[in-house]
C-alpha cells in the first residue's frame, strides 16, 4: 500500500517558532502488550535526508525493520532506549511508566533536547519537557519515524531472547508475539500461568481463574490520578 514518507516539517516549524536546535522525535513499543517491558526511543536525526523507504514500523516487514534498524542508528546524529519494566508499569500504571521510560531515553542522549516531538495525541512527558504531540507522528515525521524502527526492533529483539537463561519460555512464543496476546499466548497462560516478565495488574488475568490470586492491585491513588488525566504536561 502506497504511503507519504515522512519529513521535516513539524521539526522546521519548532526551529522557526521555539528557535530549538536539537529536536529529538520519540516513540515507544509494547504499551499494549501483556508481557516486557514498555520501550521508548528518542532520536535526534537533524534535517539530513533520511535513508530510503523510512516510514511508521507498523508499515514495514519485520525483514524490512531488521534491515533497517541498523542504518538508522548510524545515520542518526544520537538516539538513546528507555524501558520500563513489568513490575514499574504494575506499580505506577502505563502513563507514568511511559514517561519513566521517555524520560530514560532523553536522559540518554549526549545532548539535552531543546524541544521533543512525541508520536501521538497525549503528552506523557509533560515538564520541563517542551513537547509537540502529533498523531500518527511515526509516520509524517523522520525523527519519530526513525525512532519508532528503533524501538521496535530492539523490543522484539530482546523478547525472543527471553528464556535463554535457566527458564523455559518457549511455550509463549515470545519471539513471535513479542509478548502481545496471541492463541498460542493465551494458551500458556492458562497452562502455566505468567512469568516474571507479565504484566500482573493487567485484566487478562481475570479470565484466567487458576491465576487470578496473582493480580495485583494496579497502582498507586497518585498514579492513577496521572494515569485517568491523560495527560502530565503541555503542549506548545
């Protein structure tokens, strides 16, 4: 299916009304997953031209991600990972873990960005951060694009890599689902109920009753306030 590839043009706006000269476009991967962590990419590309067929990870092959991934991060001018863990994302709740994670990967970076532009219609960063949200960003803007690539391959990566230590997960099939459900996902659940590296306050698990005394209680009243506002900054 044909598509727009991404430019510049949110990020020369930001340079022409905020005069911000290191712009970082950020992503993230795994928001609705059951298992892994959440993880988060910021990525500094400047206004260089882009490597040929960049565009939204969702829209690309994961042969074509994998390939690419790779050119990406040396093209870029900087870009640095964030996570949040299961047990962050049980403990605060997914706006606050998201924002954990967002803000690793900033940190992350050799140089502070002046302004952020974050894929999507909610600002989970919020201050001091200056932030330009833009829907369906990963696909109209090179930096984000570039970072959504990033993130979702490094996250797949390190899913199918799970269990290669002392526990056998490969009834879960991380590596193909890289921890969202699927058949063969639930299936394990049912069967062996979640592993470290489930998301436990997640509603999956009441429908498992076998399991269901693992649940915990989701997060924090303070959390949950940040969580149900949507939101945690502004926007300019």
């Amino acid at each position: 299916m044909p598509y727009e590839p991404p430019t510049h043009t949110v990020e020369r706006s930001l340079r022409a009304t905020t005069g911000a000269r290191t712009v970082a476009g950020v992503d993230e991967v795994g928001r609705g997953a059951w298992a892994g962590p959440v993880t988060v990419c910021a990525a500094v590309t400047g206004l260089r031209r882009p490597p040929e067929g960049l565009t939204d990870s969702k829209l690309l092959t994961p042969r074509r991600r994998a390939e690419l991934a790779p050119v990406l991060e040396s093209w870029a001018t900087a870009h640095a990972l964030g996570e949040a863990s299961p047990q962050e994302i049980d403990d605060l709740g997914m706006t606050a873990a998201l924002r954990l994670a967002a803000v690793r990967a900033l940190e992350g970076l050799p140089v502070r960005p002046d302004a952020v532009i974050l894929d999507g219609k909610h600002d989970y960063l919020g201050a001091p951060w200056k932030v330009r949200t833009v829907i369906k960003g990963d696909q109209s803007c090179i930096a984000v694009a570039a970072a959504s690539v990033i993130a979702k391959v490094h996250r797949d990566r390190m899913m199918a890599e799970l269990g290669g230590g002392s526990e056998d997960y490969t009834d879960f099939a991380f590596g193909a689902n890289a921890g969202y459900p699927s058949p063969v996902h639930r299936a394990a659940l049912e069967e062996r109920g979640p592993t470290p590296h489930h998301r436990l306050s997640w509603s999956y698990l009441d429908a498992l009753p076998r399991w269901q005394h693992l649940k915990k209680v989701r997060f924090s009243a303070e959390a949950a306030a940040l969580e149900s506002g949507g939101q945690l900054g502004f926007e300019f």
